[in-house]
C-alpha cells in the first residue's frame, strides 16, 4: 500500500505550499500543473520525477488514486515545472514495477519500501 491518504490530506493542505517552491529546482522533484476537471481550477502538486527517453517518470507515491492524476489522464496533456523550466507533457500512461527499476539506486529502495510500484510515464511536447 503507497502511502497513506491521511498524509496526502495533510500535505496538500500543510507540505505542498512549501515543497511546491522547492521541487520546482530541486533534482528529482518537479511540479504537475494541472486544471481541475470539474472545477476547472489550476493546481499544482509537487512529484517525484526522472527523465526517461522523452518524457518524464512521476512516481506514484499515494496510489493510483489521486486528483492530479485523474486530471492529467482526463485532460491529455499538461505543465510540469521541473529545473526552473517549464514543459508540455503529453499522453499519460501507467506503469507498475515492483521493484522500481527504473528509479536511481537509493530511490529506488525509498520507492520499494513505500511500496509505491505504480508510476505515471508521459512524453515531451517538442516545440
């Protein structure tokens, strides 16, 4: 089970608003902008994220089941803040690896005891 729904709750509300500076430079970290499906309200959450062929890896560390997920799917497409750059990220698919394989050594245990095996792989919009 990825982490806990209670912690979710609580870092949107308390964590995200601070982290949501930092993961924006910081390696391994970025922001998923995205619009509320229903709402239509911008929002933005801060991931773990690695680049692979040509797009980035966002690992699901709460699940499959979480709002910034569904409106990415729903949406197609999105922003992503990452290294102070902003980027078009495209057809979002899931993945599910156990292991972690594709992360870096240290994450990839961090990822593992989380048991977070579900990731989110989408491609770069070139411009």
């Amino acid at each position: 089970m990825p982490l806990p729904r209670t912690l979710a709750r609580i870092n949107r509300k308390v964590s995200n608003p601070v982290l949501g500076v930092a993961a924006r430079v910081a390696p391994m970290f970025g922001v998923v902008v995205h619009r509320g499906r229903k709402s239509g309200r911008v929002y933005r959450s801060p991931v773990m994220v690695f680049r692979r062929d040509d797009g980035y890896r966002i690992a699901l560390t709460y699940g499959r089941d979480v709002d910034w997920l569904k409106n990415i799917r729903a949406a197609g497409s999105f922003e992503f803040e990452t290294r102070g750059r902003t980027v078009t990220l495209t057809d979002p698919v899931l993945g599910h690896d156990a292991s972690a394989s594709w992360a870096p050594p240290l994450v990839q245990q961090v990822l593992v005891g989380l048991n977070a095996a579900d990731y989110v792989q989408a491609r770069r919009v070139d411009d």
